[in-house]
C-alpha cells in the first residue's frame, strides 16, 4: 500500500496548482510595451506585397493577461495583414482573447499590399494602428508605409501558364519582352521619363533599330532575374546631369527592387544592362547602377564607340563593366565592389579611361579592381588584337595585394598604357608587364601602393580630400574641366574622378 501513497500525493499537488489563482489570466490595462512604438513599412510599389515586417509586445507584468482583442484600425478594409503569435485570425485582421504569459511575449507579423489611390495624395503615405484592447484600455501602434505608384513592364503570360521568352544564341531563351513604343497602357515604352519609377520583370529588350531614351531622374527597379538587353542595330541613350544632392535626383538610377534598407548594398539582386553583339551608338552619361550580377556588360559592338560620362557602378555580384571586343570612350567613371572583377576588358578591343576611379575591396583573395587582355580561352578566334587600353588620371585600388591583370596571347596585338594614375600592385614582379618604373612605354609618373585615402569605401565614398596621395598628381594634358559631381577642377588636377573636397556632410 505505501507504494501508492507517493503517486497519490503527486497527483493531489498536480490538481492543487491546476486550480491557483495565478494561472488564471486578467484583463489587460495598458500593462503592455512594446519593441517598436511605430512600424514603417519600407517603400512599396502599388499593388505589390511589402516584406514582413516584426512588432514584438511584452507582458511586464507578474500575471497572465488576456486581450480582449487585436485588431486593425481600419477593420476588414484595412490593407494591412497579421498574424499574431502564429494565429490568423479573422482574415489576418482581427483577433479574439490574445494571451501572455506573465514577464513573457509573443511576436506579430505585419505585411501590406496597398495601391497609390489608397495612399494620402499629398504625402502618398497608407497608415493605419494595430489597437490593443480598448476604451480607457487602448493602447496603439501606427503602421506607416509609402506608397510609389509605378510603370510596371513584364513579360506576357499566357494561357497555358508559360511566360513570354527572347531568343538568344545557340537556340537558347531568357524570360523577358520586347519594349513597345505604342504599347496601349504604358504608351512609348521606348522612352522613360521620371514621372513615375518604373519596375521591370524579366528582361526588357530594345528591339532592332531602335533606341531607348532615359530622361534626367528616371528611376528604373529590376526584379529578380531581369535586365535590359539592347539588340542589334539598337541603341542606349542614357540623358542624366549631376545633381544637387544624395538623393541623385538628376541621375538615372538602376536598381534592384527590394527597397528595404538591409538590401540597399545587398550585390547581384537583378541581372545585367547588355549591349549585345551588334547593338550601336550608345551614349551613357550620369547613369549609377547599384547591385546588378553584372553592371554593364558589352559584347562585340559594331565598331561604334560606347561613350560613358559622369556613371557610377556599385556592388556587382560578378563585374562592374565587362567589356569583351568592344569601344569604350570613359571618362569619370566610378565602380566600387565587384565579386569577381571592378572593370574587366577582355578579347581585345579599344578601351580609353580618363579621371577615373576603380576600387575592389570585396571579400575574397580572388578579386581584381582592373583586368585586361587580348583573349577568352575557348573562343573563336581565342585572341583578338587589344588596339589600345589608356588610362590617364586613374586610381587602381582595393584590399588585395595586386589589383591590377594584364594578360596577352601573343597571336594578337596587346597595346596598353597608364598616365599619372595611383596603383595598387605590390609585389615586385618580374613579369615584362608590371614594370611601373622602367617602363617607359607603358607607364608614365606612376603612384605605386600609396593610399588614395577614400573616405568611406563600404558607404560608395571615394572621394578624397587634400591628405590623399592622388591629390595634384593628375597631367593637366587631359583634364576633364569637370569632376563627375559637377565640380571644377583644379590645376593639376587630382587623379580619379573626384576633384579633392571636405569630407562630405
């Protein structure tokens, strides 16, 4: 019989605590805090669903409270959706008899999916509360969110679920369209202006003959696995002027389009900007391309020359520019941030850099600022003469040892040389190439391993100032009057494309 008595005495004890006061819940009475006094929902486009967003709400109390209800401001009308410590609710909108623990929490997820016509017009904002209880119990967050209206471009589907494709070579096909000028909801897809951004999914192809123009302070978004494609006989006009501010209101912008803070540097969002086999007269000036696979890429243009002024490449995945048998004529040009290669010119062709600035700090052993050569192994034919590789008033830089390649097959012609520019390349080589103080034909009053002194690589900053060792060192010879934000040059002038100024605000 003593053996039942303990099993007894716990069961006894089990009942006992089942029926304590202080498991029972009270009502809530403005006992509850929370991680967030306002949620903002970062910038959405109209009718596209925002990320999910995360209020956390506490019970600092010594009792388990029950709230009476959860629930939205604007009811079932609001645009806004939840779910509460996992639980839906009425159509994520409305929830009943909520429970916390005492000195506990539970966690709710917040999304939207809103148009411009429900935003305020003046401010374009959409808001509304989460309301916690009620009457003299009440207790609110406001959720505030932007709302862009915006030209969306894609790819038609069709009736048996497949998307609209290009051709490209070797019978292979990409997701994607081609831009209509009489398109009859968008009107000339050809041209964009800044009145409203635009959001691509899919590549958008600019169809033979043809040329598409961006206006000063057009913002064009990418959706994953999309770009723009510029075919044959086609062309890329980009028309931005310097601006009076971050906000590059006068640029045009390229950008993936997640627009969350934590994705602003997040690399290879979207595709590429591909000017094909064939595509010709491009004209590309103030155009900044933030967080592609590939920035810009060129292949084998016909003979034309690409001009690109006053452009910044940001954050690439794979490349800044890849450039492969083509005609660049560059001047201020900016990339920064490249998982395989800041700028690269392979297979040839006829490059020309003046007051230009390429950094590489990307985190891996394997990274170059600056490759060139005469060849792509496989090709037909593999080498292909390089005419002429100048850069004048250039810095070369990044964390790696050496951040500059020059590769040549000795089938084809390698011409290259280097003015008045900064260079990281510390190993003392012995490699014909790489003879920055004998060298006479290929180099001239070069910078070896100093430090440019940028003022915040992570944060896109390479300007310098008047401590840098690319300060004054630049040939007037090519001056470019201009530095790549509208200012004067001095002369001579600094290397980069930066002119030397107090560290920005």
């Amino acid at each position: 019989m003593r053996y039942l008595i303990l099993p007894f005495i716990i069961v006894i004890l089990l009942l006992a605590s089942a029926c304590r006061s202080d498991f029972e819940t009270v009502a809530s009475s403005r006992q509850l805090t929370f991680s967030k006094d306002t949620i903002y929902l970062d910038t959405v486009f109209t009718n596209i669903g925002s990320s999910t967003y995360r209020l956390k709400v506490y019970n600092t109390s010594k009792k388990d409270i029950n709230i009476p209800t959860v629930k939205l401001g604007k009811g079932l009308d609001s645009k806004y959706r939840m779910t509460v410590d996992g639980m839906q609710g009425n159509e994520g909108k409305l929830f009943s008899n909520v429970e916390i623990l005492a000195k506990d929490s539970l966690y709710i997820f917040i999304e939207t999916t809103a148009s411009s016509t429900d935003a305020n017009p003046t401010d374009f904002l959409y808001t509304d509360n989460i309301e916690f209880d009620a009457g003299a119990n009440l207790q609110t967050i406001p959720l505030v969110t932007l709302i862009q209206d915006a030209v969306f471009l894609y790819p038609k589907r069709f009736a048996d679920g497949t998307t609209e494709t290009l051709p490209l070579a070797d019978s292979q096909e990409i997701s994607g369209f081609y831009l209509d000028e009489n398109d009859p909801i968008n009107g000339n897809e050809l041209h964009f202006t800044n009145k409203k951004p635009y959001v691509i999914y899919g590549y958008a192809a600019v169809p033979n003959n043809k040329t598409a123009i961006f206006d000063a302070g057009s913002r064009v978004f990418f959706h994953t696995d999309s770009g723009l494609i510029v075919g044959k006989n086609a062309s890329l006009q980009i028309n931005g002027s310097a601006s009076n501010s971050t906000a590059l209101e006068n640029e045009v912008v390229f950008e993936g389009d997640r627009l969350e803070p934590e994705y602003a540097a997040v690399p290879g969002q979207w595709g590429a900007i591909w000017l094909t086999d064939g595509s010709t007269n491009h004209s590309i000036n103030h155009l900044t391309v933030k967080n592609a696979t590939i920035g810009l890429l060129i292949q084998n243009n016909d003979g034309t020359t690409v001009e690109i002024k006053n452009s910044q490449f940001y954050n690439s995945s794979n490349y800044g520019i890849l450039a492969q048998t083509a005609i660049i004529a560059a001047e201020n040009i900016v990339i920064n941030a490249a998982g395989t290669t800041a700028l690269s010119c392979s297979h040839g062709g006829n490059y020309t850099f003046n007051h230009s600035t390429f950094n590489n700090n990307w985190n891996s052993s394997s990274q170059l600022t600056v490759a060139i050569s005469n060849y792509i192994s496989g090709a037909i034919p593999e080498a292909n003469d390089l005419t002429k590789a100048t850069f004048t008033n250039c810095i070369i830089y990044g964390n790696n040892t050496n951040q500059l390649q020059l590769a040549q097959k000795s089938t084809a012609a390698f011409n290259y040389q280097f003015s008045n520019c900064l260079i990281k390349y510390t190993e003392n080589s012995t490699t014909a190439e790489y003879q920055f103080k004998t060298d006479a034909t290929h180099y001239n009053n070069i910078i070896l391993n100093q430090n440019p002194k940028f003022f915040n690589t992570s944060q896109n900053k390479l300007n310098i100032d008047e401590n840098s060792a690319a300060f004054a060192k630049g040939t007037s010879a090519y001056l470019i009057p201009l530095d790549i934000l509208g200012n004067t040059r001095t002369s001579p002038p600094d290397l980069g494309a930066y002119q030397s100024m107090a560290f920005p605000k």
